[in-house]
C-alpha cells in the first residue's frame, strides 16, 4: 500500500485543536496515545475540519479498544495475516502456514455454500479470492490480508468501545475515492472491497455494520512487507475515554447492536469455521 501522499500540501492539514499544522510528504506520526477528545462534539468538529481540507479523499474509520504500536515504526494497523508474532516479523515459514489456512478456509467456504445451494452471489466468490477474503475476514473465520473498516462513525465507535473498556482508540484512514463494489487502484496499490454490494444477500452483518475491507495490491503471500501497513493512509488518531464522551443524546452504541441474529452467512461461516478445525486438526495429526 503506498504511502499517503498529498496533491497539495497546503490542503492537506491536521487539525490538533488549537492549531492547523501541514503534514510533509514523509509519513505521518503520532505518539503512542494519539489525540485525546473529550466529547463526542469535539470529535465531529475534528472530523469536519480534515473532511473540509482534503476534498480529493474519502474517509473511512476503524476502531479498536486498544492500540498497538511499535518504535520506531508507529502505530501498527495490519491485516491479521500480516500481524507480528510477540513484536517480531513473520518468517516465510509463518507467511506459508498463514497462508495455507487461508486457502483452506477458501475451499471449504464455497463447498459449503455450493452444498447448501446459496447459489445467489456464489458465482462473484468463486471467480475473486479477495471476495472470499472479505467473508472469511468480516465473519472472522481466519485471517486474511485485509482490514476492517467502515465509512460509519457510529460503527467504528462501537467496536472502539468494546465491551467494557474504559477508553477506545478511533483511526480515520484517507483513501482515493471509491467507486466499485471491488476497487484495484495500481497506482494507490491496495484493493478495497464494499461487502454490502458486493457479498451474497444472505449475509446481514455487512449491511448493519457499512462494511469495507482494505488491502494492499498485490498481494506477495510469500513474505511480510511494512507497506502492508494500513496506517501508512491514517490521517488521525483519536483516543477517547467514553465516562466524559457524549455529550448530545443519548445513542446507542453497542458492538451487539451490528451483529444481528439472523444472519444466514454467520449461520454457514460458524460452519466453515468448525469445518476449518478439523481439516487442520487432521493435518497436524497426519504429520
């Protein structure tokens, strides 16, 4: 994925809150915490202000209740194939054996949807792995090279929120627009997938939770690379601590509030995902 680079610099600021500050064409950085909101006010007048300065891009957000980050390389925001072991770069040996759970995965996704006749949106898998990437990662099968985000605030608050964390940690990443259910942009190199367009309709999640899934184009499923790093595209990072938060109206922001009960693709992913475990159960036994 490359790294964000701005048509005009003077267009391209982040908004501290007290000040403007343009950000150089070199990476963009931000201490371990990123910037403390204190209300949800405030945030949307963050928010406004970068959507106002960068007109060329479009936003989309993830949240997570915690944060990681390593020196000297910032904040980490990567697919979960790609995620390091105990702060140490995967080996080839564990980009293989990732992948090979992948494909698996894959195999045993569409023979279950050919089976069960969900022929609907089957042909589109079939024929684009990103596609079955997307489901398998959205439905949290195994990993894949792609990220969960989404252009809804209220959905990443929620997942930044978690269950019972006391402060939650919200990304805004930049991306060219989009315009393609499944968009390859070779000159921005990543892959951008609307799963509410584009997954069999049997599938709610997506459509409760504006669901999007980013990677990076092409994929080496080979070897680790640092550009896999989504946060090379992160404009902000806020941290909040929800006790002082909202501000307005109440709102009902619950992670269980985007995962709606019936939902036949969670029904036939719990399937692969049990599926999944005892091929690879019967493979470590065979060997």
């Amino acid at each position: 994925m490359k790294r964000l680079k701005p048509i005009r610099r003077d267009r391209y600021r982040y908004h501290t809150g007290s000040s403007e500050y343009t950000i150089p064409q070199r990476a963009i950085r931000f201490d371990h915490n990123g910037e403390r909101v204190s209300t949800f006010t405030s945030l949307l007048k963050r928010l406004a202000f970068i959507s106002y300065c960068n007109p060329q891009y479009s936003f989309f957000f993830r949240g997570q209740s915690k944060d990681h980050w390593q020196e000297p390389n910032g904040t980490l925001l990567y697919p979960e194939i790609y995620r390091l072991n105990n702060d140490k770069v995967p080996t080839k040996a564990d980009m293989a054996s990732r992948f090979h759970i992948l494909e698996v995965a894959e195999e045993i996704l569409l023979d279950h949807l050919k089976c069960a006749n969900y022929w609907m949106g089957f042909k589109k898998l079939d024929k684009f792995r990103e596609l079955r990437w997307a489901v398998l990662q959205h439905y949290k099968i195994c990993s894949t090279p792609l990220l969960d985000i989404t252009p809804s605030l209220d959905a990443a608050l929620a997942f930044a929120k978690g269950d019972r964390s006391k402060y939650g940690y919200l990304y805004v990443l930049a991306l060219p627009p989009l315009h393609h259910a499944l968009d390859f942009n070779i000159y921005e190199e990543l892959v951008a997938v609307n799963l509410k367009n584009i997954c069999p309709p049997l599938a709610l999640r997506p459509f409760y939770q504006n669901a999007y899934l980013l990677g990076s184009y092409p994929i080496n499923d080979t070897s680790f690379s640092r550009t896999y790093n989504a946060s090379r595209r992160l404009i902000a990072k806020y941290k909040i601590q929800w006790s002082k938060f909202w501000d307005g109206p109440i709102r009902v922001i619950s992670p269980l509030k985007y995962f709606p009960k019936a939902d036949q693709m969670a029904t036939a992913c719990r399937h692969v995902a049990t599926e999944l475990q005892k091929q690879l159960s019967n493979q470590s036994i065979n060997t």
